[in-house]
C-alpha cells in the first residue's frame, strides 16, 4: 500500500452495516403506521426453515472506555438490571402482539454496553422468557459480547445451558500503556482464564474484538498483542479501525488528543502487521476487518457464498427479519429500518406507555433495495453482479462511472454486468462501497459523519 494511495483514499466512509446508512434515512418520510401495516407480512414471508434474527442491546458498563462509540451507560448500580429487563420482555410482548404466528427464532446476540455486566440469574431469566414465547430452530446461533474482567463461568454456564455456543471478548490491545489510556485494563491472564473456561464447558467460537489506530499503540504494542492471543486461537478474530469520532461521541473520546494516535501510515502499517500475524497462523481474511480459521462456520459461510452482514456485523447466515430490542436497538424488517429511542428514560417510558419505542426510521425503495444488495455482495463476497434491469437503472450507471478511477488504480476489475474486489482493493472495500451509495453522492455531508476509511 503505498503512501500515494493511503492519502488518496483516507477519506471519511461509512462502515455500512446498512444502505442507506442512518445519516441518510428520510426520517421525515418514515411512518410508523406504514412500517407496523409492513411488519406482519415481513413476517409471513419467511419459510419454514427460516428465522428472525434478534439483537438485544445491553447497554450498562461499569466503567467508561474511552475509545468507545457505542449507546452504554456508565454505572456501577446493579439494581438497574431487573427494571430493563423487564422493559424488553415488555417491548418482545408488544412485537408478540403484531406477529401473525409464535416466532421462530434463527439467532440471538446480546451486544453493549456489557452484556455480562447483568447477573447470570438475570440473563437467564431474560432468555427464558423469551425463548418461552417462541421456538429456536435446530441450529441456530447464539452469541454474546463479553468483558474479560466480569465474565465469570457462571455466565457462561448459564448462557450456555440456554443454547449460546458463540461468545465474543473485547481485548481491543493487550500493551499497559495503551490500555490505561483508554482506561480498560484487562490482564492477558484474564483473558486465558475466560476462554479456558469457555472451551471447557463447550463453546466452539470465541471471537477476539482487537483495534488498530487506538492512541500510544506502536507496532511493538501489536506485535506483542498478536502474539498473546495466537497463544489461544480464538476462532474468529475482529481487526477494526479506531473510528476516531468526538464530534458525535462526546467527551469520551477527548481524554486523548489527536496527538496520541498513529495517523496514516503509521497506522495503516499496524493493520499490515496485524494482518500478516494472522495470516501466519492460517486465519483468512472473510470481510471487512474479519478473520476466521479454516474450520469456523463464517469461514466456511464465506466459501460457501452465505455469508451475510447486518446490524450485528457478520453472520453466517441470512435473515431477512431481524428485530433489536432495547435502548437505540436497530430493527430490519427487509423493506424498512427502524431504530428505538437512544435516551434510556425514553425508552423506557413509551414501551411502558405499551408502544412500541421506535423514535426514527426509513422505508427503503426501490432504488434502495437495489443498491443495498451491491453494497452487501460487496462487503460479503468481494463482488457484485447486476442483470439488465440493474443496467438500465441510473444509480447502476452512476457507479459504474466513480468505479473507473477504482480500476484505474487497480482496486477492482469491471467486467459486462461485474465488478470484483482485488487483493489490492480489499483494504478499500469502504472506499469501492461509496461508489454505490448514490445517496451519499446526491448530498455530500459538508461536515464530517464517517470516520476514515482507511
């Protein structure tokens, strides 16, 4: 990668786990009577063998991690948990009422905030609960995200005798100096004692959460992370940029300047060592930031073409209904997008007003589902295809004219009704997404939304 390149392409991109992407919804146009009158037919059009998808958001944490860019509240009152969880068994009762039949349920993630945060007892009480108003295919796929700090065996036990066999750990680097920084100090031995566990009792996918670009980071600080955890062999492993944000973040992100981060090459040569450790100990490369070993299921779902991408970030299966509870908790329900209010007294009081908490949305057209599934193949497969009836569509043409400068810098080939992603274009899959997002380019923010692409 050279330095021309990188400074061409460091531009601010969304990490599209959408299209349109949130800043782009015509929230405005969104209503929410249209979207309930949608959501019972999105329903019935799944098949016997198919499933929703449910994230449920969790949002407390302990302590504020100041790289951090998620919806959380920072407590260390426990007696929070009861209330919310009552509120989402509250809110899942309310989608029970707009299902035309009992729901079959193809996956579940709890994300945060820190799941783990929540008693085991709670947790179990959450997913009993829920899994009593539904059947859970055979199959299916259960995660969470966890803290090395506070997830005991009894979490997982607990989590596992539900059905969780997926369990996702936030390292994001292992160096002190970094960690203090950023204020989340976890020793490398809490690290192996969770996924000792976890093996232990019989989970069979540990994901590793690791960041490039985080402040006093150096390739030193990487390569001894990388190798720490090459000592576990996570099967999955998530290498993220640092979305440097404190325009939309807050505070959070402003105990540490600028000054602090490894900046272009600098950090582009982290994701490069990163990368190269991994590919060493045979993790390949299956998307944007994600690498599996050979014999995990998204590696596999990657081979095999069914791989898929969604709020929750990679699946190794497709869902065309997927339903988020919980505070800022995004729902998909194929033809529209919603989100749930973001403050968590609001959303708390509309599900107590039985309503369903919903503050925004989008209903997506025409255009937008046919952009969409580029953007996806794209992110997914490394490649999209379009027939005739793509051809004729004036966003189609548009893009196929920004991809010519991608070509020419030999980021894709452009074939008769193809494009595909080279070995030298996989880094910019952000970059090669923007060209298909025609509602970014009919109205370029003139302040900053994205972080850097690269």
């Amino acid at each position: 990668m050279t330095t021309t390149m990188l400074k061409k392409y460091q531009v601010a991109a969304p990490r599209y786990t959408s299209y349109p992407t949130v800043p782009y919804w015509e929230t405005g146009a969104f209503k929410e009577t249209e979207w309930l009158d949608g959501l019972a037919p999105s329903f019935a059009s799944l098949n016997n063998e198919d499933g929703i998808s449910l994230y449920i958001h969790l949002p407390f944490c302990e302590r504020l991690c100041t790289y951090c860019g998620c919806n959380k509240y920072i407590t260390v009152n426990h007696d929070h948990e009861i209330p919310y969880i009552n509120t989402i068994l509250q809110e899942w009762d309310l989608y029970l009422q707009h299902f035309p039949e009992r729901p079959r349920i193809r996956e579940v993630h709890l994300g945060g905030g820190t799941p783990t945060f929540f008693s085991p007892a709670n947790l179990t009480r959450l997913m009993q609960a829920i899994f009593a108003t539904a059947d859970v295919l055979p199959g299916a796929e259960h995660s969470f995200e966890g803290h090395p700090n506070n997830t005991t065996e009894a979490h997982m036990q607990a989590l596992y005798d539900l059905g969780f066999r997926r369990m996702s750990l936030g390292i994001q680097d292992l160096d002190l100096n970094v960690q203090t920084i950023i204020n989340r100090i976890q020793p490398f031995e809490n690290v192996r004692n969770c996924v000792d566990i976890a093996r232990r009792i019989g989970y069979d996918s540990i994901n590793f959460d690791l960041i490039y670009g985080l402040p006093l980071q150096t390739p030193d600080s990487i390569r001894n992370t990388f190798t720490q955890c090459m000592h576990l062999l996570p099967e999955r492993i998530s290498f993220y940029s640092y979305a440097h944000v404190p325009w939309i973040k807050g505070n959070g992100q402003r105990l540490f300047s600028e000054k602090d981060l490894p900046t272009g090459d600098q950090k582009r040569a982290l994701y490069e060592l990163g990368k190269s450790i991994l590919e060493n100990y045979f993790y390949k490369e299956i998307g944007m930031d994600h690498f599996a070993l050979p014999d995990d299921k998204l590696f596999q779902a990657a081979a095999n073409g069914s791989l898929h991408r969604n709020f929750m970030g990679y699946t190794d299966h497709r869902t065309s209904l997927l339903i988020g509870l919980g505070v800022s908790a995004i729902s998909d329900t194929g033809n529209a997008y919603t989100q749930n209010e973001k403050s968590l007294s609001a959303y708390q009081e509309k599900v107590r007003q039985g309503k369903l908490p919903v503050f925004r949305g989008h209903m997506l057209t025409k255009e937008d589902l046919r952009l969409r599934n580029h953007i996806l193949n794209l992110m997914c497969r490394f490649e999209t295809s379009w027939d005739r009836q793509d051809a004729n569509c004036d966003a189609i043409s548009e893009s196929l004219q920004r991809l010519q400068e991608l070509e020419h810098d030999g980021l894709v080939e452009v074939h008769p009704g193809k494009v595909v992603v080279t070995e030298k274009g996989k880094p910019y899959i952000r970059n090669i997404c923007m060209a298909f997002d025609a509602r970014l380019w009919r109205n370029v923010p003139q302040s900053q939304l994205f972080s850097n692409a690269v």
